[in-house]
C-alpha cells in the first residue's frame, strides 16, 4: 500500500460540511495507517466487517451495542473526556451506558424499587444537592436515575420486574436537595452473548461493571451531566469493563438504623452533583 492510494482517497473527500470533511479525512488516514500497520488478511478484513454488521444485527429498541462495544473499547470514556472540561471542583461526567430510558416522575424520597428486589435487597438512602461549581444550590434541577437490581439487571433485561423499576426522575428543592430510596446495587457483568462480549473474551478481558448508580442531572443556564456514584470496596473498581471510574464519584455507604423514613437498619449515600455553567471557557 502506497501514500497515493490514500491521497487519491482524501482528494475525493469534498462534501459541503467542512467539519464533516475534517472526521472524514481523518478517519480514512487512520484506517489506512492501520491497515499498513497490521497487514489483515482479506480473510480478517471480511470477518471484521461481519463483526459490525452482526453487531448491527444484535441491536434493539431496548439494547444498543454498538454503544456497548464502544464502552467496553474505551471509546466512549475517550469521547466524554474530550467533551466535559470544566473547573477543578466540578462533578466528573462519566459514561451513560446502554440501558437509560425514560424514567417516571416521582416525589422526593420516594422509592425506586418496587419488584422483587425490594425484599431480597440491601435498603439504601441516597442523599445531595445540585449546586454551581461556587457552590450555590440549583433549585429546580432534574435529576434522572437509572440503576440495576441486587442480581445485576436492569428492568429491560429482567421479566420480574416492571418498565420503569429502578428510575425515577427527581425535582430538586429551592435549597437544590434529592433525596430518594432504593437497594443497594450489585456489580454485574454486562451483556456478554453478543458481539462485545465475544470481543472482551477474544482478548482476555472479563465482563463485569463495578456496582453503581446512574445520574443525569441538568438545570437551567448549566451544562447537562451523565455520571455515576460508585460503592467503594467493590472488587471491579480498578479493572470496569467500560472504563468509566473515577476517583471522584466514589462513595462509601454508611451503615445507618433511623431516620429518613427507614424502619430497621439501612445504608446511607452523600452525593452532591456540581454543574459547570453553559459556556465556561477556563
């Protein structure tokens, strides 16, 4: 393979986006470059490009994995980091994952299971404000939670359990305060029947999230924010499959017997979002 190939290619590049022009100048020298590289056989090449159409193929109104096999190549967390700059004391955006979808409107304190698992799980109280990166309380910010049950599995994937368990949408008060209930999620693996997950076991690589909750919060005249709150001492923090991590978001739950509504004993979770004002500059 030759520079001119490539160069006959990019000359032909010419669409009236200049932007789009830029992606897709770009996207063919590096796949040039990576073909140069490895050298694939024309037998590798035609079972790459089955890869992609089977993954194609495994997508549903409930599961996308194109957005899974970009997760778990550390793709999305490289398209969030490039996206989400901000102050030092902002919350750290992180990956949305595949399973969001709308959640209902419930009342402050509400819960948010209501299958099976709430009588099988570990009780929980999660707790914060939405503030500005001054610390000044965000009233009326929307905060929109999403998490997977005690065995790992969102309400798309479980039969047992309703559309809409284990979300909820949340108002914040004048004083920019959630707060709601729930049980303690579990680390899980994700969906591994599919085209990422043969990809994870091509390369040696093990399926499994590290325990968490969702978050997306927006409010007006702020950026918009997709995160997670971690649990400390999970055994996958250090090796999640989407690479989404991060020092910031981990919190540790604190035994609890009291308070907040709860009869018997619980654990309790502080987690305060910060958002970055639409158009900082640094």
């Amino acid at each position: 393979m030759t520079d001119k190939l490539v160069r006959q290619v990019l000359a032909q590049v010419d669409g009236p986006d200049p932007r789009v022009n830029e992606i897709v100048s770009a996207l063919v020298a590096h796949l040039h470059a990576f073909v140069a590289e490895v050298r694939p056989t024309e037998a590798e090449w035609r079972a790459g490009l089955a890869f992609l159409a089977e993954t194609g193929r495994w997508c549903t109104p409930d599961r996308d994995e194109f957005v899974l096999l970009s997760d778990m190549l550390g793709l999305t967390s490289a398209v969030d980091e490039v996206n989400h700059e901000g102050p030092e004391n902002m919350t750290p955006s992180s990956v949305e994952g595949p399973f969001h979808s709308p959640a209902p409107a419930r009342e402050p304190g509400a819960w948010l299971s209501h299958g099976p698992e709430r009588g099988r799980g570990v009780p929980m109280v999660v707790h914060g404000r939405v503030l500005d990166c001054e610390g000044v309380p965000l009233p009326g910010a929307a905060v929109d939670l999403w998490q997977a049950g005690d065995n790992g599995l969102y309400d798309s994937q479980d039969d047992a359990q309703e559309p809409g368990n284990l979300r909820g949408l949340f108002t914040t008060d004048e004083q920019g305060r959630y707060w709601f209930r729930t049980i303690r999620p579990s680390s899980y693996p994700v969906p591994a029947d599919g085209t990422a997950g043969r990809l994870l076991r091509a390369s040696g690589r093990h399926p499994m999230r590290p325990a968490h909750l969702h978050y997306q919060v927006t409010a007006p005249g702020h950026r918009p924010l997709t995160t997670h709150v971690f649990l400390a001492g999970d055994p996958y923090l250090g090796s999640d499959a989407a690479f989404a991590v991060k020092e910031e978001l981990v919190r540790r739950p604190v035994p609890r017997t009291g308070g907040w509504g709860m009869d018997g004993p619980y654990e309790e979770i502080d987690f305060d979002v910060r958002l970055v004002p639409i158009g900082w500059a640094g």
